[in-house]
C-alpha cells in the first residue's frame, strides 16, 4: 500500500467515524487522525501502568454488548471498545498485551499528521492554531472535547490492525484464562503459514510459554520408510507429549530437550519458563497425544502462494528441494489422515 492509499483509507474512515458521531468537533477530528497515523506508540511506556489505567477505567464503566468491539481508524490502527472488551470478558491485561505488540505499518511523524491535516482540511479550512500545537508539541496529546466525551462517553484503546484478524483466538485463550489453572493453545499448520510469528505474539500478548514441535523431530536413525507411512510420523509427538505437555498440566518442572536435526543429538536441556499458558507450535501440533490435551485450536492456513514466497525467501535451494519432495508431502498426508482443519479449529490467514 503506497502513502497516499494509506491516507485515502484515512480519509474513508474519517468520513464513516463523522457520520456515526456527527457531534464530534475539531479536535475530535484531529485526535482521529492523530491516532490513525501514529497508533499507540505514543502512550506506551510501561505495560504494567498501561494495564493498571485500562483496569481502573474499565471498573468505572459498564459493559456494552450491543458496541462495536472494534472501530477502523486507518489500515494499521483500530479503537478496541473497552465496554465491549468487558462483555466479552477481555482482560485489561491483555488490552495492554496487544497494544504493546504492534504490528508492521508505515512509520508517520508528528508532521506528517499536520500535513495530512492541511492537505486534506478534514478539520476546518482554520483548524485552531492551539490545537495544531499539541500535535507540534511533542509533550502534549490530543484530546477529545467536552462535547464528544458527554455525548459519547469514549472508553476505548488504540490497538493494532493485526489483532482484529486474530480476535477469535484472542477471545477463545482470554475466556480459557479467566476459568483455567492451565490453557493449552495449539497452532497447527503447513509450513510457512505464520504459526511461529502468531505463537510469539501470543506469547506476548498473555505471557505464555513456547513450545516448538520442530524441536520434536525424530532422530535421523529412526526415520524408517516405515515410521514416515504413518501420517505425522516425522514428529516425535509421544516425547512432547511426556516431557512437555503432561509436566505442564501438573504443574510440574518442564526440561525441554531440542533436537538438532543437522548433527543429529539431543542438545542441553532447558527449563521452560513456568506459564499458566502452553503454546506448543507447529506441524503435527494436532497428533492425538497433543491434542487431547488441548483447550484452544488454531491452524493456521495461508494460501499457498503466500508460503511459497516466504519458503524461496528464507530456504537455501537445497532446503527448499526437501520441502518440496518430502516434508509438504509428508505434511499433507498427516492434514488428510486426521481432517485438518476440523471443525473445532480457529482457522486463521497469517
């Protein structure tokens, strides 16, 4: 998306937010912007302090089941309603998670909201020169006016694009937190579909631990013709399963033991950080020891092309040749045998 695309969508939502809250003045218009280009960022210093306003605010509201969970400022930035987030029962804890996890954009300026602001005129041919001076003023925020907030009562966190594709598992992990001593998250998926880079941003958003199934590939000497026939043989799930996933659930202390599949050998183990959430990630992360015992079910299913540009850019030629001819066979054949995804999966494009 060039600049000037991204300004136009800008422009669109800023006609929809005007007609949707006519009341709204100068300012009001101004802050949109200003937060349409700029995000969050502006506001995050400490998450903990970022959680701990969000938590008063919401204890001061009432839940809205009938508001918009979301409202699209530009491509990149979106208002999560707090009211709406409290009946669904979003956590401020994972309100700050998520505004703390931006997501990729195009990077504006405090000049850049004032040229857009004159280019456009979106808030008056003579926007109030005080008011052009809080976006100058690097010390100084925008605010909503009196009128907006006493007609409109705006409860709301600036949070990325990116977790509005992803709010069905965000939902699914926050109700599961909020009643579970333990969640289990699983991401499934062919190679290349994002499950690495949503397990981390998960992990972040809820504090969770990582496990990775590509650790739990089977040695080289038991890669038998025989053992790859059965569909998801290539992962040693019933080692996941005894070393990870059954010490998690009892709250017991996990040493994780990552396979180097380049020289063969268990490497050192390592203790896994100890998390009310287990993300554990990866093909084969839906094999029958895995999945029973999880709570949230995610594959990850990015179309082809997409992946395939992703493998030619991070595999050498020789890398990538096995992919091709081994392990996206190997990969399918175990999606076809179990029926994945099923329909108790989150099905997610990353």
């Amino acid at each position: 998306m060039t600049r000037e695309e991204f300004e136009l969508e800008i422009l669109h939502h800023l006609g929809e937010h005007r007609r949707r809250y006519p009341a709204a003045e100068q300012q009001d218009i101004i802050k949109f912007v200003f937060q349409a280009m700029l995000g969050a960022g502006h506001l995050l210093t400490c998450r903990e302090a970022v959680e701990d306003y969000a938590a008063q605010e919401m204890d001061r509201i009432l839940p809205d089941g009938t508001e918009p969970l979301s409202e699209m400022l530009s491509p990149a930035w979106h208002r999560f309603s707090l009211r709406a987030a409290k009946t669904k029962g979003i956590s401020p804890s994972v309100i700050a998670g998520m505004m703390f996890a931006p997501g990729e954009t195009m990077q504006f300026t405090r000049q850049d909201v004032l040229s857009f602001l004159t280019k456009y005129a979106v808030a008056g041919e003579k926007p109030d020169p005080d008011l052009l001076n809080q976006i100058r003023d690097e010390s100084l925020l925008p605010s909503h006016s009196a009128v907006y907030r006493e007609k409109y009562h705006p409860a709301y966190r600036v949070i990325s694009d990116e977790w509005i594709s992803r709010m069905e598992v965000i939902q699914k992990t926050a109700e599961g937190q909020a009643v579970a001593e333990r969640l289990m998250v699983t991401i499934d998926g062919p190679c290349a579909s994002g499950k690495t880079t949503l397990a981390e941003k998960l992990a972040g958003v809820f504090e969770a631990a990582v496990v990775h199934t590509d650790d739990y590939v089977i040695p080289h000497g038991q890669k038998t013709p025989e053992r790859l026939a059965n569909p998801g043989g290539n992962c040693d799930a019933d080692r996941l399963s005894k070393e990870v996933v059954i010490p998690w659930k009892h709250g017991d202390t996990v040493l994780i033991r990552k396979y180097d599949c380049r020289n063969d050998r268990l490497l050192q183990a390592e203790k896994l950080p100890d998390r009310r959430i287990l993300v554990p990630e990866g093909s084969y992360a839906n094999l029958p020891m895995i999945r029973e015992h999880a709570d949230v079910r995610v594959f990850v299913n990015t179309p082809w092309e997409i992946r395939k540009e992703r493998l030619i850019r991070r595999e050498s030629p020789q890398s990538l040749r096995m992919f091709y001819d081994r392990w996206i066979p190997l990969e399918d054949r175990y999606f076809e045998a179990y029926g994945l995804p099923d329909q108790e999966c989150i099905l997610l494009i990353e």
